[in-house]
C-alpha cells in the first residue's frame, strides 16, 4: 500500500507541472515530454518498482506514467492551438492527480469503495479549486470554480471507478474537453444554483447507497447528471431527475426476491450501474445541454424543455412498466402479440402498461409544476412518454439482443420519447 501511495503522490507532484502554463503552454509541453522520456528509460531498480503498476511490469516498461505525461503535454498544446481555457486544462490535471492520492490515502485507514471514492472526490474537488486559484491569482473562489471542481471530481471518480484498470490516458482527455463545455455553458451561474445543486447532489448520493439502488459508478453518474441540471436547467430540472432515478430505484427493488426466482431481476441486487443510468438519462442530459445553449440555436427553448420531460417520462414508464410487469404472468410480445416466457425482452402485460402509464403520467404533472410548461403540456408529456415506452418494447422484442443490448435500447427509446414530445409540441 506504501508503495501505491509513493506512486499516486508521483502522479500527484507531477500534475503540478501543469501550473507552468502560466509561463507558457509549451513550457508546459516541454516539461511533460521531459517526463515521458525520462520514463522511457527507467526500465528496472527501485524506481521502476516504486513507479510500476501490474500492467507496467507486464509490459516491461513505464507505459501508465509515459502515457499520463505525453497526455498531459499534448493537452497543453491544446491551450493555443484550439484557446483552451487554462484554469479548465489545471483543474483537470490537479482532480485526477491529487483525486487518485485522496483515494490511496484513505485505503491506507478504510477500507470499502465508498469510501475511497469519497477521497477521491473530496480530494480531487479540493485540489481542482486550488488550482483554479493559482491560475486566477487570486483567494476568491467563484461559483464557476466550485461547479467546475465538482464536475471534475464527480467525473474523474466515476471514469477511475470504469477504467482505473487501464489507467486511461482517454480520463484526461474527456475530462478536459466535458469540463470546458460546461463551464462555457455556466458562465454567469450564481452561488445559490451551485449550492443546492451540490446539496442536493450530495444527497442524492448518501440515500442511493444507504437504500442499495445505485452502484457506486451509478451513484456517481446519477450525482452528476443532478448537479448539471440544477446549475444549468434549475431545481424543477433536478425534480424530474430525481422523481425517475428515486421510484425507478425503488421499483427494482420492491419484491425483488420474487423477481429473482422469476428470472426477471436486475444483476447486482438492483443497484444500477452507470450503464443503465446513462441508457436512461443521456437523452435528457443532451435536451439540457441544448436547452442552457438555446441562445445560440435556432429552437425555441421551450420545445427542448418538452423534449426533456418526455425523455423523463419514457424512462420512469419503461422501468416501471417493466419492474412491475415482470411480477405478473402471461406476457405478450409486443410486436406478435404472441404468449412469452416473463423476462423475454419486448414482453408486455397489462399491468406493466398501466404502470408506465402512471410513471408517465406523473412525470407530465411534474414537469407543469416545476417547469416553465403550461398545463396542456401534461398531454404532451404523456404522449411522449408512451411512444418512447412503446419503442422500447418494440426494439427489445426485435434488436435487443440480436444487435444491442438493453442500455442501448433505453437510450434509443428514451431519445424516442423526447424527440416525441419535441414534435408533439411544435404540432400543437
């Protein structure tokens, strides 16, 4: 463990290097290449086993360290080349450096994945205003330094959590280019905004994991899908949000033994992955962010507030429709009406319908109530959501399976469903 933890604090001075952009970019790029050549010729000794992962000593040479350095300078070379941001470029580096020895750190004293997710995220989120800071010169923290250093330790633990593994230079590079999205898109937001999207982010997260309807990568996923829609659409955003992840994490838990012995149980005790979590919520996270950049699109912001809604509503009408469902016998297939075995993917019942239909049509009755919809929109919500819960029984009972798997469908249907109410909306 000493020496994981000599290793992560490596990565961690190393991440500093980035502060030379101050100076120059290329200052930057040089120093990192330096690094990577380095590298490439410590091929054994103590510090070869001191800065070694398993895949490192696999492969005979430093490849997670050359990797992180040549990353790190060609993202500095981004700088001029495309007028990146610098203080997104730092954030970036200090949260995955200091993030990774936050989370080292803390398994040194805790074990359990929460935990050192935790260090990672509080560590990283630190360490990202900090150097926020040092690239502003100046003590006084922003609310677009805070959103940006909670995305990135959000992000950076959830990409650590999927790829830690591989030690992806790819978590750098998504980072870097997601972070100076939305910070583009959250200039101007206020203190309040971040606060209670931090807030209630944060309490998002400790009741996915006390009530076990999220994984940890889940939990991440759901947490910072809540605080984008908070910072960037607003708390009636965040509402809808957490009415589908709340009774859709509910619902696969409720007799789920029973559901077990059906064969029709989620995997992993129902806690869901990020998988499951982006199938579901990627199309509405995409409505949002060309809702915050409707000034720069020729849509009206009205008809993408709708297209979210209805991405809601096929999300919680699918998922009920098919936790609840799956409980009860005689199954059709959509598309034949044919009698299936519980658990075959495209299968329907009756009661599943109605539940759907309700999801949906709770979803409509939120979205008039916290959103900027007037009450006729109710409608158009539903609809969206029983098209998109119709494609995706449709599309199980033909692709699924064949050419995708289930997430893949959900964000089909779910985009389906969206699109719907877009277009009901611009009809009506």
């Amino acid at each position: 463990m000493h020496r994981q933890l000599a290793r992560t604090g490596t990565f961690a001075a190393l991440s500093v290097l980035s502060l030379s952009v101050v100076v120059s970019p290329w200052v930057a790029v040089g120093a990192y290449l330096a690094v990577a050549l380095a590298a490439a010729t410590v091929t054994e000794g103590q510090l070869f086993e001191v800065l070694s992962t398993h895949v490192d000593v696999e492969d005979g040479r430093l490849r997670t360290l050359i990797a992180f350095a040549a990353t790190s300078g060609a993202l500095a070379a981004l700088l001029p080349a495309i007028d990146l941001p610098p203080e997104i470029y730092v954030a970036t580096m200090f949260a995955v450096g200091f993030g990774d020895l936050g989370r080292r750190g803390v398994e040194t004293v805790s074990s359990g994945s929460v935990p050192s997710t935790a260090g990672f995220v509080f560590v990283g989120g630190a360490a990202a205003i900090l150097g926020q800071l040092a690239i502003a010169g100046s003590l006084a923290i922003t609310p677009l330094m805070m959103f940006v250093a909670g995305s990135v330790a959000f992000v950076g633990a959830l990409l650590r959590s999927v790829l830690y593994a591989r030690n992806d230079p790819l978590v750098l590079g998504f980072l870097v280019v997601l972070l100076w999205l939305l910070a583009d898109l959250a200039v101007g937001t206020t203190w309040t905004a971040v606060g209670i999207g931090l807030g209630v982010s944060f309490l998002f997260g400790s009741l996915s994991i006390a009530l076990e309807t999220a994984s940890i990568p889940g939990m991440l996923t759901g947490v910072f899908l809540s605080l984008v829609a908070v910072v960037l659409g607003g708390v009636g955003w965040f509402v809808l949000l957490i009415a589908f992840f709340g009774i859709g994490g509910l619902s696969t838990k409720y007799r789920y033994e029973r559901k077990v012995r059906r064969g029709v149980a989620e995997e992993n005790e129902g806690a869901r992955g990020t998988g499951n979590v982006l199938g579901n919520s990627l199309a509405a996270l995409v409505a949002l962010l060309l809702f915050a950049s409707h000034a720069r699109l020729p849509v009206p912001g009205e008809i993408l507030v709708v297209a979210f809604a209805g991405s809601v509503a096929t999300a919680l009408a699918d998922t009920l429709s098919s936790e609840i469902g799956g409980l009860y016998d005689r199954p059709r297939l959509l598309t034949t009406l044919e009698p299936v075995e519980p658990g075959t993917d495209g299968a329907v019942t009756w009661q599943g319908e109605v539940a759907g239909i309700a999801g949906a049509s709770l979803i409509g009755v939120l979205s008039v109530w916290f959103l900027p919809l007037p009450w006729p929109a109710v409608l158009v919500v539903i609809g969206a959501g029983l098209v998109g819960m119709t494609v995706d029984s449709a599309a199980g009972a033909i692709i699924e399976g064949r050419y995708v798997g289930n997430q893949a469908v959900n964000f089909l249907a779910t985009s389906a469903g969206g699109a719907a109410g877009a277009l009901l909306a611009l009809l009506l």
